[in-house]
C-alpha cells in the first residue's frame, strides 16, 4: 500500500512539470487533470503524517506567496 500512494504522488508531480512545460492543447489539458486526479487519489490514500506533511508543506507556500505578493505591491 506505502507504493501505491507514492506512485499518484510522483505521477501528479511528473503530471504537473510536463503541464508547465507544454503549451499544445490536449497535452496541456491531459496533463493537468492527470496531475489533479492522481494528487487527490493520493493524498486519499496517504497516511495521515504524510497528509499533515502535504497540508502543511502547501499552508507555507501560501504564506510564502502572500508574503512576495505584499512586498511586490508596497
């Protein structure tokens, strides 16, 4: 079960670098919902640490972001 989990993940991260590395139509609409569908399926199957891991890697980034994005506007 640990695989299987890891696996959607790496899938959705492989997913999401040829999505932002494309710019043909269907390449780019595949690869994204490829991308969302495997994080989500994932994430499901994930260990709760691994979970409380992703949610906190992803609650940085947001800090981090809003925190460029002020600078960037003063």
């Amino acid at each position: 079960m640990p695989a299987a989990y890891l696996t959607l993940l790496s899938i959705a991260l492989g997913s999401g670098w040829i999505y932002l590395r494309t710019s043909a139509d269907v390449p780019f609409v595949l690869a994204a919902l490829t991308a969302v569908i495997c994080f989500i399926w994932g994430f499901a199957l994930a260990p709760w640490l691994v979970q409380l891991s992703i949610v906190g890697a992803l609650v940085g980034l947001e800090k981090l972001y809003w925190s460029s994005a002020r600078l960037r506007r003063n």
